[in-house]
C-alpha cells in the first residue's frame, strides 16, 4: 500500500452505536495525525462502532469553515436502522497517533 495514495481508506473508531452531536470517531493510521488535525483534507473512512457495526463514510473538506462526515445508512448491532446523514464536523484534535473527530450538527446537504 502507498502512503502517499490518497485513496486509502482510514479506520475510525467511534464511541457510540450511532452519531449525534458532541459524538467522538478516532482516526487511526493516519501517517501525519497532527499535520492532519490542524489542515484536515477529503478522506475515505471505515467507521466501526462499538456494538460491531460498521459502515463506510467520507470526509468531506471542500468548505473548510465547515467540514463535514457524511455516512450511508447503515444498521446498528441491535438492529436499529440509521438513515443517511452528512454530519458537520466541528472539531478535529491530534491525541498522540490519532486524531479525534467531533461529530457537530446535522448538515443541509
């Protein structure tokens, strides 16, 4: 796998069976995580979430005033099914080898 493709598609964990605002995702394997939290740019992800859930999702950068995560619908592990939503991001933090991603409002796109 080359480093420098951007095309690589990044794990984020995250710290609920869904996202809301003030809802936190790590980002792992990011080769530069403090670069990253201070000029974040468009990623694929991998979000899992704790009760086994995953989905795939995009983060957006194109507005940096407003960053954004938008994830497909997916089903939790109890079977809940989450509809689509593009999320705002309001803050990204480098916490050592990760970044921690926080979840804002839903967006409008």
């Amino acid at each position: 796998m080359d480093p420098n493709d951007e095309t690589t598609t990044i794990l984020a964990t995250c710290s609920h069976t869904h996202l809301f605002p003030g809802a936190r995702c790590h980002l792992q394997g990011l080769p530069d995580p403090t670069a990253f939290a201070t000029s974040p740019h468009p990623l694929d992800l991998y979000l899992r979430f704790p009760d086994g859930a995953a989905t795939d999702a995009e983060l957006l950068t194109e507005t940096p005033a407003c960053p954004a995560l938008k994830v497909p619908a997916y089903t939790t592990g109890a079977g809940t099914a989450i509809a689509a939503h593009t999320w705002t991001v309001r803050e990204f933090t480098g916490t050592g080898d990760e970044v921690e991603l926080t979840i804002g409002a839903k967006s409008s796109t």
